[in-house]
C-alpha cells in the first residue's frame, strides 16, 4: 500500500543555513497559528541552551498539512558534534530537504548529512536559502551543490535533485533564481512531487523502529519511530526486540500513543504504516530496537552510530568549597545522570573506572561534552571534569588518531597568521580560494591540534573570522603537538580576593577574578604570558599604619578580568588541572591542591 496522504522528511544542513528558520516559516504557512498570534523565532529550537546559543542540539519532529497531505517534519542539528542525532533520525523519513546558504555554499557538515542521507537511497530537494543577501551566488551553488552529489556517487535520481530557491526568513520560495516568489508553495509542491510516500505492508504484524527516546517524569519513557509495517492500537501488546537478534528482548502494553500534530502531540486510538508515533508504557527501551507484535517479533536493522572521538573524566567534585552550591553532589548522583543521558544520546559513552568517584565520558567534540556538562550543571548537579583527550586506535599494528577537516572563512589580510599557527600544529593546508571580499582555507589537521585553538583563531582574525570542522576519518599518529603556551596564576591561599592582592597579582599576567571572589588554594585565578605556573597571592590586605603619605590612598585600579566560558575554560586547561562545576560558578584549579605536594609531584615526573 501506498500512503498518498503522508510524506516523512528530514531537514539537513551545515549550523546556521536557515534550517529551523525554514521550519518556522512551513509553519505559520501552512495555517498552523492564529494571525494574531505572537510566535518565537526558532520555535522548534525550545530548549534553553539552544535558544542562547542559537543552534539546534535535538532533533525535533513538527507536522503540517498541504493540500490534504500532512508532512511530518524533523529538524535536525546542523553542527558535526551533534551529527549522531542526524544519523538516526534520518531511518524515519522518505526524503531529505538539503539546506544550502547562497553565499557560504557547500560546507563540511553539508558533505557528512547529504552523505547519510544518500546512504540511505532517500530523494533530496536542495533548498538554496537566503537568496535576499546582497552577496548571494546562487547559480553557482548550485554547480557546487552538483559537483557534490557526483563526488558522493549519487543515484541518477539523486543526482538530478530539483532546486528551490528559498528566503526562509521571508517565507517565500521559487523554482527560479530571478522570481522570489511569493510564498512557500513552490516548496511544498516540490516535496509533495519529488518525496515518495510512505509504502509497505500495512496488513502485516507490527514493526516500527525506535528512532528517538524522549522522558516525562508522569510516563516515563516515550519511544518515537515510524511505523514501518502493520498498524498498532492504544493498549495493544508489544514485543521489544534487539537489532538483528530475532529473540525477545521483553514484552509491554501500549498504554499511550500519540501521533505529532503540529508543534505538539496528539493523542491518537490507532496508527498505520508510514505515521511516525510516540508510545508510552515500555520502560525499558532503548534507542535502536524494534517494537513488534507480540505474535510474531522480527527485528529491524538499525543505522551504525559514528564512533566517539574524545572523552573526558567526570568525578566527584572534591575541592575545599565541594558541596556548598550543588544539589546533586554524590557518586551515585553522577552515574545516575549520565546513565540516563544514555538513553537518548546514542553518540555517548560511559566507562566506569578504578574508582566509583570518577567516570570515563566520551562523546563526539568538545561542544558535545560542553553541552552536555553545562545541561547537568543548570539541572543542579556539582563535580569536576579533566582535559579532554583523544581516542587513538590500533590498525593493522599503526597507531591513528582522529582527524578534523577545518574550514576557515576569514578576512584576507588575517590568512597567513592563521595557517601559521595552524601548520605548527600539524595541519596540513589542502586548499585554499577567495569567496567574495573573503578568504577560505581548508585543512587537515588531527583533532587534538585544535585544542585550545579557537581562542586564537578570533583574536588572530579580530572576531571576524569562522572556523567550521568536522570529522574525518583516522590517520596515523603525527607526531608531538606543541601544547598551551602559558602557565597558571594559582591562588596561594583560602580567603576572599581583595583589591590590594589583586593589583599586585595582575602585573604577573591576566587575571580570571575580580575583588570578593571567594578562593581556595591551589584554584587557578589567571594565566601567566610565561610558560610556568605562578603563586600568587589575592587574599593579600593593606597592612594599616599611623603614618600616611602622599598619594598612599589613591584608589588602586584593576583591569577587568577575562571571563572564563565553560567553552574557554576546557580550552585552557591542561593535564594536570580540573575545572570545578557547580550551579553558579565556574572554577578552575590544579589536581594536587597543595603547593610543596605539588611541586614534588613535578620533581618526579621530571627524573
């Protein structure tokens, strides 16, 4: 059977083309809200942290209807360390909008979601956007977007993709790049013509694979997936299985099914092949088994999940401040709320170590991490986490590293300081071509040479350049990477910052601190322009006189510190450093707190 009333498709793109942009304006075309209604930009972009961020983390599934045809929408994140997100949710659609910006063009993350999405033998329809910007180039994105496809070996209908051009942030769309059109009715007949509808059994026993988990605290866990075969009901029971493992994993009750209907979830008695659903009522499952008929399970294949290329060590936090701010402070704490990350982020790993204190967490970048570190902290939770590291490999008895292909778009003038500093840090320039008033460099560098790196690319480029990367495969080890080249002002005693200790402790460097902060030693206060850690001390007062003299009054003045971002912050430290994370302040501090400890332990590193 054929559903000729129901299109699925995914949207894809690299960060910042207009994505959820362009969800927003399918929306409040396709009559969702009232005229009158007050509606965010970036509707779909609901948590927190995207909002602040102004990047999609979640995929997020929406509807509208077309013409009597409802089309279910997923917006998917545009940044490569949330690409595991991307993978799976694309098992739920027919067809892919690629989202292409008319001036930047083809990016990184634009090769690796087109790349899954042909995988997968799904139709495209390749959305020019922001064809209003005054330096558009839209006809020769297209011969980009075409060079592609023949590059990521496309199927004859692949390869022939009808083109949109789109302002989504004005709502209209045109199949020509002289007409704007008026509306976004171009694009929906395209999808309507070009995207398959769903087509299967829909007499057979159930199959539907479980593409997404999301949490409610009343009903637990609500698996999300689209109906491959057969039809389910409301109370109906279900057998779990494993991917390709014909075996039942346990059996449930569909005690609520839910069909997405706009920008929420509709209650539902029954669904049939091709719908995308929401069931409640099976506890225990996971992301990537199938739910059948309890009459006759047969599993289905699900997509391999890229693996994680970094990890980092959460513990317990342990400082002379440790408990003060946190709510959620214990061992059993922590691993319970990174095991429960686990259920929805399949690109995770978790490790216990030697100690119940600590845990091995690994994941796909450093924003990856950051987010899910800066998630925990605002939900209450106080610890600490280590330097992030690589993960090396074995293969064929070589030792690879990760890789990252760098794409650099940046003033002309600013080229040379950046592929200097790159190339000191084992990248390798592949090309290198003018964009406009504009300069694009793109490298092969291995992952670690980018630690730390970013602060420097926008102080080399005055704030005006961006920096993209992605992954790009292993290659063999390259070799010692110069690391930070400053050192730590570190606190030299517990008190409060004072003014006085600060005036003197700013001439040794750039201080992280201003006056009234409370300290603790051993806690990092700023960084040093020399390569070695400094002891300073911020607690230190004025000592009162009877004699005064000319001028010893005078206000001291300080400069303003820098302040640290959690981004900042992980790009900072080093083996030997910590950053203490708690619900209001970020800290960051040495491992061995105690200074002649501390200096021991560096006399015998070094023999």
């Amino acid at each position: 059977m054929i559903r000729e009333d129901l299109r699925n498709i995914a949207i894809i793109a690299h960060v910042d083309h207009g994505k959820t942009t362009l969800v927003d304006a399918m929306l409040a075309q396709s009559g969702l809200f009232r005229e009158n209604q007050a509606v965010e930009d970036r509707v779909l972009d609901s948590g927190d942290l995207e909002r602040e961020r102004g990047i999609t983390i979640l995929a997020k599934n929406t509807s509208v209807h077309y013409r009597g045809v409802k089309i279910n929408i997923v917006d998917t994140p545009g940044h490569a360390d949330f690409g595991g997100e991307v993978e799976r949710v694309l098992k739920m659609v027919n067809g892919v909008l690629l989202v292409v910006d008319a001036f930047e063009g083809t990016m990184p993350q634009t090769r690796f979601v087109l790349e899954k999405a042909l995988a997968l033998g799904h139709r495209v329809i390749v959305v020019v956007n922001k064809v209003d910007r005054p330096d558009a180039r839209s006809g020769e994105i297209e011969e980009e977007v075409l060079e592609l496809l023949m590059d990521l070996e496309a199927t004859e209908d692949q390869l022939y993709s009808p083109i949109v051009y789109c302002s989504a942030k004005q709502g209209l769309a045109s199949r020509s790049v002289e007409d704007h059109g008026t509306d976004l009715a171009p694009l929906f007949d395209c999808v309507l013509s070009h995207i398959p509808a769903p087509e299967g059994d829909i007499e057979g026993p159930l199959q539907m694979l479980v593409s997404s988990i999301d949490y409610n605290e009343y009903v637990g866990r609500i698996a999300v997936g689209r109906i491959e075969r057969g039809a389910i009901r409301q109370g109906q029971e279900l057998a779990v299985c494993d991917a390709n493992d014909q075996s039942v994993s346990y059996k449930g009750k569909a005690v609520n099914l839910y069909a997405i209907e706009g920008l929420g979830r509709a209650p539902v008695e029954e669904a049939k092949m091709g719908d995308i659903v929401c069931i409640s009522g099976l506890e225990g499952i996971h992301i990537g088994q199938t739910v059948c008929d309890g009459a006759s399970p047969e599993p289905l294949p699900f997509v391999k999940i890229s693996e994680p290329t970094m990890e980092m060590t959460f513990s317990v936090n342990d400082s002379p401040f440790a408990g003060r701010e946190g709510k959620f402070v214990t061992s059993r704490h922590l691993r319970d709320r990174l095991m429960r990350e686990l259920l929805k982020d399949v690109s995770l790993r978790v490790e216990e170590t030697d100690t119940t204190e600590s845990f091995r967490v690994a994941g796909r970048g450093e924003m990856h991490l950051a987010i899910l570190i800066e998630t925990m902290r605002r939900e209450g939770y106080e610890f600490q986490v280590s330097t992030p590291r690589v993960l090396y490999k074995e293969e064929n008895g070589v030792r690879v590293e990760p890789m990252e292909e760098v794409v650099a778009d940046l003033p002309e003038e600013y080229a040379g300081a950046v592929i200097e500093k790159l190339g000191s840090r084992k990248g390798e320039l592949r090309n290198m071509f003018p964009t406009g008033s504009r300069m694009r460099l793109e490298f092969l560098i291995p992952a670690r040479g980018l630690f730390g790196y970013r602060n420097d690319f926008m102080t080399d480029t005055r704030g005006e350049g961006v920096l993209n990367t992605l992954f790009a495969g292993y290659a063999p080890y390259k070799g010692e990477i110069p690391v930070r080249q400053t050192g730590s002002l570190i606190a030299h005693e517990t008190g409060e910052s004072v003014t006085y200790g600060l005036h003197g402790a700013q001439e040794r460097g750039v201080l992280f601190i201003d006056a009234g902060v409370a300290v603790y030693e051993g806690m990092i206060v700023g960084a040093s322009p020399r390569m070695e850690d400094i002891v300073v001390n911020v607690c230190r007062k004025k000592h009162v006189t009877n004699i005064r003299a000319s001028g010893s009054d005078e206000a001291l003045r300080l400069t303003p510190p820098r302040r640290m971002s959690l981004e900042e912050a992980l790009e900072f430290i080093t083996d030997d450093e910590l950053i203490e994370i708690t619900p209001t302040r970020i800290r960051l501090r040495k491992r061995i707190l105690d200074k002649t400890l501390r200096m021991r332990a560096g006399a015998g590193a070094k023999r």
